[in-house]
C-alpha cells in the first residue's frame, strides 16, 4: 500500500501533453468490419515505438525493448552474508521462511481435478472468497469472504479452491529454485527439480475434464487457459535449473510435461483471437526458446493464429486488446511479460521487437482516457474499475526491467518495492544506463493528456471540455466478454464521479449473468427491459472534439432484433446533454421503451414520489429489475427535474424529457455497485408501449432553463 500511496503523489507530475493524439475531423471516417475470427483485421500499427514516445525509455538502438539481466553476485551480495543490506535480509529471510513452511506441509494431489477460479466466489453476493492453504474438509470446515463469514463447501467451490493451491505450489516451485540459486542451499534445487519429476510422471494420470469447446483430455487445471499459466511457471522454474540438471532429467521434463501441454495449448483455442489464445502461444513460445526447438516456435509465433497475429489482430490501432476492458488489456500484458523476460535473459530479445513495443503500448494506453479521479473507464466484464495508481505501480512498474517508461521506472525504484526482479535486476541501474538522459526525480513525469478523442478502432469515444469528461463505448469488436452495454456512457463533472461501469463480480455468481451483464446495469435505452443482444461494432456517425461544441454520436442499427438504438452526448458549457433515440421495426408490435441510468450521488426526488415494492417492480420484467431494493417511482408529462448530490457536496440538476412530450414513469432505487456499495439508480419508462421514443437527459450545474 505505501508504494500505491506514492504513486498516487507521482500522479501531480503527469504534465505532458499530446496534441497528436487529437482527432480533429468532425465525422467519423468508416464503420469497423462486423468481426469474426475470419473477419477480424490486422488493425494498422506502423511505428508502435514512437507512439506516446516521450513517456518512454529508448535503448541506444530506438527499440523500447530492454533486455532483462539477471545478477545473481550482486543480489548475494544484497540480500546474504555479513554485509548485507538489512532490508534485503530481512526481505530474503521471509522468503525462505514462506518456501520451507510450504516445502513441508503441502503436495499436489493426482485425484485433485482443478476447477474454475471464478467459481470461488460466494453463492450470497458474489463476492470473492479469502484463499488459505487449509484443505478444504480436511482441514477447515467451510470458507469465508470479507462480506460472507461463513460459505459452504460444494465441489464446485473445491475445485476452485484446488485451482489456486496448484498455482500457489507451481510458482512456489520457481522461487525454490531462486532460492537456491541465491543461498546456495540444496534443498530447494532438490524440491523443486523432484515437483517437475512428480509432474512430467503423473501428467498423464491428472483427471479428464471434458469441456464442449475444447478436445477431451487429462490436465491440470479446469480449462486449458490454466494450464498455460501454469506451464510459464514450469518453464521458468526448469530455466533456473537446467544448467545443473543431466540431460536425460531435462529431456524427461520436456517428454512427461513440456511437451504434452504444448499439444494440448494447440489444440485449444488454435483458431481464435482471443485472450486465452495470447496465454497458449506465449507460454509454448517460452519451452521452445528453452529447448532450441524452432520448429515449435514458428509454430507458436507465425502460425495464422499464432502470437504475432494474436497482436496484429486483437491489438487495436488506439493500442486496447479487442475485448475492450482495462482488465483483459492487462491480462494480455501478464501473459505475454514472462516470454518477453525470457528471451532477454536468454539473450533472444531480438526475436521480439516489435511485440514487445506493442505491449508496452497496451500498457500506456488507459492513461489516454483515465479520469480525473484517479479511476478508468470500465467497459466489458472486467472487475472494478481500476485505478491508475494501481497501474501505474503494478503495471508499468512491473515492466520496468523490459520496457522501462518513465513513470514505471519511477514506481519501480522506490525503496520499499522489494520482489525477485528489483533484487536481480535493480531498477537503480536500470535508471543508471539513462544517466544523462532522466531529469531529476522530482520532475514532471510524462504522461499522455486527457483530450477528446476518437478511438474508432476500439469503438470508444471521449469528451472533455470545461468542466465534463465523458467516455462513450458504443460497441464491440467481437463477442468475448461483452455485455449488454453498447451505447453505455461514464462521466465526471470537475473531477467527481458522476456514473461509471461498476464492472461485474466472480463469472462463477449468478449475479453476474442475472445482472451485472445486462442493460439494467448500464446507463442504456431498454427495450422491454433489456439492453442491446447480440453484440454488435456500431457505427460512429459524428465526432466533434471542438472546446464549446464536443458531441459525439452513433448507433447501434441492430441492437436487438428488429430494433436499433441511437445516442448523440454534447457538452454545451457546464452541460452535459444526453440524447438516447429507440426504433422498432414497422413489423413488430409497440413495446415497453425505456432507459437506465445510475448516479454516484443522493437525489432529491420530488414529493410526488411512492415506494414500489420489489416484487411490483421486478415484475413481468428481466430478472435483473429483482435486484434494487427501496423502489420509489411517480409520473411526469413531458419532463421532471430534480437535484443529486455528488462526492465533494457538488450539486447536478437532472432533467428527464421525452422528445415529443408524453407521459413517462421514472423508478428511483438502491441499485447494486461494485459489492458492497450500492448506487442511485433510474428506470424511465414511457407510460404506454410504443414503436418509437427520445429520452433527453439534460445534467448540469444550474437550471436547465438558465
């Protein structure tokens, strides 16, 4: 937490700007190709190194991409023997304590069948449930979570139990072997080295789990994705060992394991884009380089769906993976960041040049639509909205021994950032070769400005003028991970939350699909209740960035069969206009047409307004409506007006209007944030079913007449 504590100061120091950046047409250019995986296309990156370059640190070639060192002598030096650095020692000793105490508690089991780590949620709220090494029925008798004390053991939460003890024991493997590289002890040689054993011999036997989307087969995890996060940490734990290993033990790795779960990551996920396909090819990229085997690199790098077109095609021209959430962005980075250490430890970073600047970008850019708050947009079904301490200290921090920027090696190099890489690699070196080049450390640290943008690859779109910033996300790439969200906007006024996408909980909660995915949750047009179905790109038909007129507009033409929805969102001085259009087809029949909304804030509603109960509400509607509680509704003609107060005691005025005039219900209740908080939510539904219906929602600082 310190480290997210001076990061969050660092964070008055991003000054640069980026004008470049700036789209300045008013219309968009084309639609995006509705995607498949055959349709996707390779989006244009002509020069990914010089994008956002002056927040980035160059090695004397032009390239972004560092390679890795790994000083064992000087972290001896550090963290063993007489003279050593306290704080090291002391950081050194709590490792060793950490791997002893698991080295003679715990072992993997053949019959543990893995399950699905987003099932390890509770069954009451969602909410992710507190790991511990005590064996589930064995040694503990139920789980918990910080909002559910007491969970219930089913085998649905077991094998997610198993799915994290089998991480915890794989990569406890791997800093076993770093423990011995650094002490000189055995021991952990010994133990590590015998788990690989254990593991190449008993593959084979692991259970068979059977999934429809992939080939039957025995494995470690639930689906083949955690196998591929496993076998990074195999490989690497077998990379620390191999120069002391005889060869037939090495090659009876690669025969018992290596090799068996590089074929089952090919036959998985072989024929997509898709963030579990980044995970195959890197980690099976990752053996090939340790065992010189070309054959399985080419395969795993230039195949059709290998890792090079992985990123042509699932990496935007805005540089955000193709599923769209800062989350997933993020996950590609995780996936691909072991390969890229890799290569350079193994003096191979030249095979990886442009992918490695390619996912220095993807980590750069959320900074170019973060809000003001500190938080980021949160499209997809991603978790909470994340925040740029946090990326910043995690994210760009942990890059800084591959691709340093500025701001990362800045996190990186603070003095209570202690882990494997700052002592093998330290980033006081790291900063030592820019020696000349860096200003002080007090300086402005670069950073992309906030401006209005069109991101038409990605399908986003930001406005900022005076005192709003708006993010619209007004359709998908392709179907992994969307939700029922197209047309979904957030916003900040002065720098408070306004609305923003709560994310989603566990994939393994039933609230996920019975709410936190569906238009209900989104600041959305409802069709009978429900959001946009199937995903869809949409198209940009406007985009005005210009200071006193920003707007911009699109459409979703199928955003429910035989329906399309249409948003046009202006800043006209301290408003933000808000324009949401439903059309049905002229061959169906009239329907409920309505609208979500969710604000970060207190209303005061008008006296007119009368509790509905939940089973009222909830009835004859998606069963996401079952999920507000303290329901108050009244109806208007044409329009109401009333005031929310925000964080920091700022006040909005909100209009609701139908354009046109007419009669409309707007429903007010505790709707479900992230858990455990809870927001403002509004349902405005016009009175009678109809074909066709303009909701106009004006926020602003004043009357609206004014």
């Amino acid at each position: 937490m310190t480290i997210i504590r001076t990061i969050t100061a660092l964070i008055a120091l991003l000054l640069a700007s980026r004008p470049d950046l700036t789209h300045a047409s008013t219309t968009a250019a084309t639609t995006t190709t509705a995607a498949t995986d055959s349709a996707l296309p390779a989006f244009p990156k002509p020069t990914p190194e010089t994008w956002c370059a002056e927040t980035k640190l160059l090695q004397p070639d032009g390239s972004v991409f560092r390679a890795a060192r790994e000083d064992w002598t000087t972290a001896r030096r550090l963290a063993t023997g007489p003279d050593a650095d306290p704080a090291w020692a002391a950081w050194l000793k709590k490792q060793r304590a950490a791997a002893d105490d698991w080295m003679a508690r715990h072992r993997d089991r053949v019959e543990w069948a893995g399950g699905r780590e987003h099932a390890f949620v509770s069954p009451r709220d969602g909410s992710f449930l507190t790991w511990t090494a005590a064996i589930p029925g064995e040694e503990t008798d139920h789980l918990s979570s910080p909002s559910d004390p007491h969970v219930a053991i089913t085998p649905i939460i077991f094998g997610a139990w198993v799915a994290k003890f089998r991480q915890t024991h794989i990569r406890t493997m791997r800093d076993a072997a770093r423990l011995y590289r650094i002490t000189g002890d055995t021991r952990y040689a010994d133990w590590a080295a015998g788990q690989l054993d254990f593991y190449a011999a008993n593959l084979h036997r692991w259970p068979t789990v059977n999934l429809s989307r992939e080939p039957a087969g025995p494995r470690l995890a639930y689906e083949s994705l955690g196998d591929a996060v496993l076998l990074s940490d195999f490989v690497e734990t077998a990379r620390l060992l191999f120069d002391i290993t005889p060869p037939a033990r090495r090659q009876a790795w690669f025969d018992g394991l290596f090799k068996p779960e590089v074929e089952l990551l090919d036959k998985t996920w072989h024929n997509r884009i898709q963030n579990h396909a980044v995970w195959h090819r890197a980690s099976a990229a990752q053996v090939a380089l340790l065992y010189n085997d070309d054959a399985m690199w080419r395969r795993e790098m230039d195949g059709p769906y290998g890792l090079r077109a992985q990123l042509q095609r699932g990496v935007t021209s805005d540089y955000f993976w193709l599923e769209q959430s800062i989350g997933y962005n993020n996950y590609v980075i995780i996936a691909i960041q072991p390969l890229l250490t890799f290569a350079g430890l193994l003096g191979k970073a030249d095979l990886l040049r442009d992918e490695a600047a390619i996912i220095q970008n993807l980590a750069i850019a959320p900074l170019t639509i973060r809000f003001p708050d500190g938080t980021f947009p949160n499209p997809a079904d991603s978790g909470s909205p994340a925040r740029i301490a946090k990326v910043i200290a995690k994210t760009l921090a942990g890059l800084y021994r591959i691709l340093p920027t500025r701001s990362g090696l800045a996190a990186a190099t603070l003095p209570d950032n202690r882990t494997w890489d700052t002592l093998l690699d330290p980033p006081a070196a790291v900063r030592g070769e820019y020696a000349g080049r860096l200003p002080p450390a007090s300086s402005a640290i670069p950073a992309p400005l906030v401006v209005s943008r069109s991101l038409e690859s990605t399908r986003f779109a930001l406005l900022k003028d005076g005192p709003w910033q708006v993010f619209f996300h007004y359709g998908q790439i392709d179907s992994p991970h969307m939700q029922d969200e197209a047309l979904n906007w957030s916003a900040s006024f002065e720098g408070v939350d306004v609305t923003h996408d709560p994310g989603t909980v566990g994939y393994g909660s039933k609230l996920t699909g019975d709410y936190y995915r569906r238009g209900l949750n989104h600041n959305v047009p409802l069709i009978n209740g429900e959001g946009q179905k199937p995903w869809h790109p949409g198209k940009l038909l406007a985009f005005d960035p210009a200071p006193g007129r920003a707007a911009v507009s699109a459409i979703q033409p199928q955003y429910r069969p035989d329906a399309a929805a249409r948003r046009t969102l202006r800043i006209e001085g301290n408003r933000l206009v808000d324009e949401a259009t439903i059309t049905l087809a002229s061959k169906v029949d009239p329907a409920r047409l309505g609208l979500a909304l969710h604000l970060q804030g207190t209303p005061q509603l008008p006296g007119n307004f009368a509790p509905v109960s939940s089973k009222n509400f909830a009835s004859g509607r998606p069963v996401a409506f079952g999920y507000w509680r303290d329901v108050r509704a009244a109806t208007f003609e044409n329009e109401t007006t009333f005031d929310v107060t925000l964080a920091k005691n700022k006040t909005l005025r909100v209009r609701f209007a139908l354009a046109g005039g007419g009669r409309f219900t707007v429903y007010q209740g505790s709707s479900p944030d992230y858990p455990p908080a809870r927001r403002a939510g509004f349902y405005i539904e016009k009175e009678q079913p109809a074909k066709t219906a303009t909701f106009v929602t004006t926020l602003s600082p004043e009357s609206p007449e004014n």
